[in-house]
C-alpha cells in the first residue's frame, strides 16, 4: 500500500472514529498533497509525499518554538499533537552511526578532497536519507568531514 493510500485510509478510520483533532491534521496533510499534485499536475509518489510531510513537520517545530517563546502553551501543544500525528508516516529515523557510516561512504564514492566537493557528496547523501535524517545536520557533518 502506497503513503499515500495510507494517509486517506487514516483519515476514512479519524472520520469514523471522529477523532476530530488528528482527522484536522490527516485533512492539512491530504490538502498539501493534493496542491502540490494540482500545481504540477503529477501523481505525487512515495518520495514526494515524504518530502511534503518533511516540510511540514519543520514548519510545525518552528511554530512550537515560535509558541513556546511566546508563552502560548496552548498553541504550541496543538502544533506538538500534529508533529505526532505527521511523524507517524515518516519512515524510521537513522541513528548517529548510520548517518557517519553513509556520509564516509558517499565521500568515499565521490572521491571528495575537500569542501569545494561538498556539492558531490550531497547529491549521493540526499537521496538516501531523505526522510530519514534532519538534512541540515547531515550537511553539517558531511562539511566537517571534508574540512577535516
């Protein structure tokens, strides 16, 4: 079963359910996806509703952050109960140590000397942890390791 499938699915059990607070969520997801497919007039694949959900739950820990600063715990509560619901179809997170082990073997495979090559090494890192790893983290490793 496609994400994609899953998520109407789990929106058919929230309407049922009426769990109305994760049927919100489910419904700001589908709506995403369903604009993205509109604008480019494509079938959003695996990888591109990954990439929605990515946005998405960065765009929802900033506005925690932003609420929290604020002090409006209510809000920022609301935004928290959604990254559960959206974190929930992104696959399974890469440990520290998967991360370095991928990071040392794309360098390895570009052939990368230094940090004008961090171009190279991304190209070959971003695919395979899409989803999976926080990319500002992995660019950041990948450009210490370059420097080193």
């Amino acid at each position: 079963m496609s994400l994609k499938q899953r998520i109407q699915d789990d929106m058919k059990a929230a309407l049922k359910a009426r769990d109305s607070a994760r049927l919100g969520a489910i419904r700001l997801l589908l709506a995403a996806m369903k604009q993205r497919e509109v604008d480019e007039r494509i079938e959003l694949d695996d990888a591109a509703v990954l990439s929605i959900l990515d946005k998405m739950l960065k765009q929802r820990r900033d506005s925690i952050a932003q609420y929290d600063a604020a002090g409006r715990k209510d809000l920022a509560d609301a935004e928290r109960f959604e990254v559960d619901v959206l974190s929930a179809y992104m696959p399974q997170a890469l440990s520290a140590e998967e991360i370095e082990a991928a990071v040392l073997a794309a360098i390895a495979q570009s052939g990368a000397s230094g940090p004008a090559d961090m171009r190279k090494v991304m190209e070959i890192v971003k695919p395979l942890m899409a989803g999976r790893a926080d990319m500002g983290k992995v660019s950041a490793l990948v450009k210490a390791r370059l420097s080193a």
